[in-house]
C-alpha cells in the first residue's frame, strides 16, 4: 500500500494531538506534552526566552513638597501619603506606562535607606503568551523621588498673593481678650492655613490663600468669642474670553468691646429681659457670649453676640482701673452658687491704712476665697464720675438708683515678692510680622505687663486654665529656676500642678537633634 509523503506529517500530527503523545523541546530536548506545548517550547524555556514586562518601565520619577509633606498625582494634585502606605503605593503604580496591558498580581515596597531619595517596588504581573500559557514575572522599579514645591507652599512664602483676609479687631486699650483668642487659636489650629498673619492697629490680620479657607476661620472665631463680621470683595481682574475672574475677599470681625473683670452698665429694657437683674453687672467669662454676673445677688445672665450688637454697650471699667482693698471683716450669708458664695464684707483701700479710717461696706461673691487681712481687687464707684449714658440712666431710676455699691470686689490679690517670677509652665505665642508698626519701648513695656497679668490670671483661675494648653518649661528655663532658688521670701500665689502641664515635642526634637 503506497503513502504520499506529503500527507505524513499531517497524519502524524494529527494523531499526535488526538493521542496526547509526549514532544522533545526544540531547545533543551525536555520531554513535554504536545498537546500544551507553545511553539515546541517548555515551560522554563518560555520564561527564558519570553518577556512578558518588556515595555513596563523600570525607572520613573515621583514628586514630593517637603513643605507640607505631599505627593504629586499628575496632573496637578497633591495628595498625602504616608511612607510604605497603600495610598503611595497606588501612585508609584499609577507613574509606571505599560502596566495597563498585563495583569498585576501583586506589589510591594523594597526596604531602602531613608535618605537615598529612592523607592523600590517589586512587582508582580501575569499574561498570555501564545496558545493561552499563563505566564507570571516579578520585577523591581526604581522610583526617583524629587523635590518640587507645591502651588499652596508656593503661595505662602508670597503672602501678597492671598485671596481671603480676616481683620480681627477690638475697640479697646489693651489685649486682654486677644491673648486668650490667641491661645485658643493655637489649641485648635485654626491659624494652620494662613499664609501670613500681621500685626495691625487694634487687633490682627489674617490672610489665607483661598476663600473657603477664610469662612472657616471666621466660623471658628464665632465659635470661641462674640463677633459681628462684615463682607467685602475687591476685583483683581477680568477675562471676558472665559468668563473668569480674580477677586479678593475680606471679613472684618470685631469682637465685643468688653473683656473679662469689665464692670459693665447694660441697657435696663435689656436687664429686664433678663429676669429684672441688677444693670450693674460684672462680665466674668468671655466665650461665645457674654457672661455676666451681679456679685450681689449672684444672678446671671448670658449675652449672646446677636442680642449684643442689637442694643451694644461698653464697659464702665477695665481691669486697669482696679483698685487694691484689705478686707477688715467677711461673713457669708449662706447663698451659693456654684464656685462662688455670698459674703459681707468690710473693705478698706490699701493706700488709706494709715491716713484715714474710711471704710466700705460690700456684698461680694468671693466670700469662699477672701479671710479676714486678705487683699482683693475692686472697683471703687463712690465718689467717682463716669462718663456712660447707660451709668447714668441707673443713677436716675428710681428701681435702681440705690442699688448702686460703693465698691465692686473682682477677685482675690496676692501677694507676689518677687518681680520677675520664673514659672515651670509656658504658653506658646504665634509669629506674627509687626510690619511698620514696631513697638516703641513704652508700648513694649505696657504690653509686657499685660502678658503678665494674662499669666497671673492663667495661675489663679483654674477654668481659665482648663480651656488653655499649658507647657512644660523648656529646660533652660527649669535650670534658670533651679538657680535662682534663694533664700528670698515666698509669695502666696498659685502654683500650677505638673500633671495639668504638656511635653513640647518640638522642642524635644530639637534637643534630640542638638
């Protein structure tokens, strides 16, 4: 029987594939299936000779702003990841072309020294090579880390480039009220996105680098104190083409003109509303309303900030009018309320022991902090003129009229013997540019005092110092202290408690460093 030769192979191949008959590999003579077999190749011969990753790049560049510790994913966001975290993981993968084409398996970070400015990613992908073989690989890549500095960092080291400015102003003589705003500010972060913040007369300004970011801090100021804001916008410029424009925008908040231990004479329409208390009131807490007190009744009444600038009122006197009394006799009539007790009291002014025996008979509500000997702040109304149409309107009411004190105790004085006391606690302050407007050495001196006297009131009153952050001195300070420990004579104030005091972990790294 004859057999075209043409027609063998077929036939054989043929038979071949429908019996699973067993091939040698064309390049290592390997025995392997025929009927699997890709291009009479094995297994290990096709990861040799096949490269599933040609085209996948092996080296890219990645951008980082070492200013607010962001990375770039083009073409213009910036978004945070932390080192080895999923998110930046994501876009090392997202920089690499040809990825698209292949399955990716798996991928992960290759440990490299912190400071190479290099990021390692081994990973793996599958893909199909002919006749359906699944073929897998792994490989590194290399990822060049550069440093480019963001929009928003760009902008901040331009502060006159901002698009939203915050004027913060008080219509008083001294900065009472903003060194308390200041420390709240710096307890909740609320000064984190401005670009700039400048000294400016009677108050500070806020500049920020976008609107949105400008009513967030004016949300926060309505938050913590009683302001009334107003709007305003300026046109930068105009593009008529495409309908888009540059504006700036302002907000000047002003917050109440009245500051903790301000003796103030509310309207009496506004006292009636109030449960007919005292007009003559005693503000004892600035918050996001105005809390106010009568030391002789220990009624209250909280003025929100709408209520206020709807019938505004000023103070009578300030915290720089305060006049030093000695108790000569207290005794407590029974009523309480909360911190405070009622008490009757006989006071007479420190600078009359001596000269003359004129005494004041009061009723205060420090009756659980003052003793007998004791010395007290206060306001001395006999004999004193004030020029305030509300004041006056409470001298010429009948209801009122003899209701007026004498003296206003505020709080309790102690002795300090020591000028410049050094303390275990700090505050922090916020960098602000003066700009023009340095202090001459007389201003510098009354604001001096002024810090002080916020420092005295953060030790005496622990309310006070609950909403603040206090921390630890730094150590120069705590050997200064060590130092100074004299035989000079103690004083009676207040001491704060170690455990209400914080670690400054700037300060540690900067010492860690050193």
């Amino acid at each position: 029987m004859s057999m075209d030769i043409d027609d063998a192979p077929v036939s054989i191949a043929s038979g071949s594939a429908q019996t699973g008959a067993t091939i040698l590999c064309c390049n290592c003579g390997a025995p392997i299936d025929g009927t699997t077999a890709t291009g009479a190749l094995c297994y290990d011969c096709v990861k040799l000779t096949v490269d599933i990753s040609q085209g996948v790049q092996r080296e890219a560049t990645i951008h980082f702003c070492k200013d607010c510790d962001r990375w770039l994913l083009p073409p213009a966001t910036w978004i945070t990841a932390l080192p080895e975290s999923r998110e930046l993981l994501a876009l090392c993968l997202k920089k690499l072309k040809g990825l698209s084409r292949v399955r990716i398996v798996d991928a992960s970070f290759v440990w490299t020294e912190p400071h190479s400015r290099r990021i390692k990613v081994k990973i793996t992908i599958q893909d199909s090579v002919q006749d359906g073989v699944l073929l897998q690989q792994s490989f590194e890549v290399v990822y060049l880390v550069h440093t480019q500095q963001c929009r928003d960092c760009a902008k901040s080291y331009t502060p006159a480039h901002w698009r939203s400015c915050v004027q913060v102003r008080q219509k008083v003589h001294h900065k009472r009220t903003f060194l308390f705003l200041e420390q709240l500010i710096l307890k909740h972060g609320a000064h984190r996105d401005a670009i700039n913040i400048k000294e400016a007369p009677n108050g500070v300004d806020f500049f920020f680098s976008s609107r949105s970011q400008g009513e967030g801090f004016v949300d926060f100021l309505n938050s913590v104190v009683p302001v009334t804001v107003k709007y305003s916008q300026e046109l930068i410029s105009h593009d008529e083409h495409t309908a888009t424009a540059t504006i700036k925008h302002s907000a000047s908040a002003d917050i109440v003109p009245v500051c903790r231990d301000d003796l103030v004479a509310i309207p009496i329409k506004l006292a009636r509303k109030y449960g007919n208390v005292s007009p003559l009131l005693l503000c004892y807490k600035i918050g996001s309303s105005v809390y106010l007190m009568d030391p002789q009744t220990l009624q209250t009444a909280d003025i929100s900030s709408a209520i206020y600038w709807r019938a505004p009122f000023h103070s009578l006197a300030d915290s720089q009018q305060l006049v030093e009394f000695i108790i000569m006799d207290i005794e407590l009539t029974g009523k309480q309320k909360g911190k405070w007790r009622l008490a009757e009291a006989t006071v007479a002014k420190a600078s009359d022991l001596g000269h003359n025996d004129t005494t004041y008979f009061v009723r205060t509500h420090l009756g659980g902090l003052l003793h007998a000997g004791d010395s007290a702040m206060g306001y001395l109304l006999s004999g004193t003129n004030f020029n305030n149409a509300e004041f006056e309107a409470i001298e010429a009411s009948n209801q009122y009229s003899s209701t007026i004190p004498d003296v206003v105790l505020v709080k309790k004085h102690f002795q300090r013997h020591r000028k410049n006391r050094r303390r275990n606690w700090r505050l922090k302050r916020m960098a602000k540019e003066e700009g023009d407007l340095l202090p001459k050495a007389a201003d510098q001196e009354r604001m001096d005092r002024e810090y002080e006297q916020f420092l005295r009131d953060v030790e005496e009153d622990e309310e006070l110092r609950a909403t603040l952050e206090l921390y630890k001195a730094q150590k120069r300070q705590q050997e200064e202290m060590s130092v100074a420990e004299t035989d000079e004579e103690e004083d009676d104030a207040p001491q704060v408690n170690m455990e209400e005091l914080l670690d400054d972990f700037d300060e540690l790294k900067v010492d860690d460093a050193q």
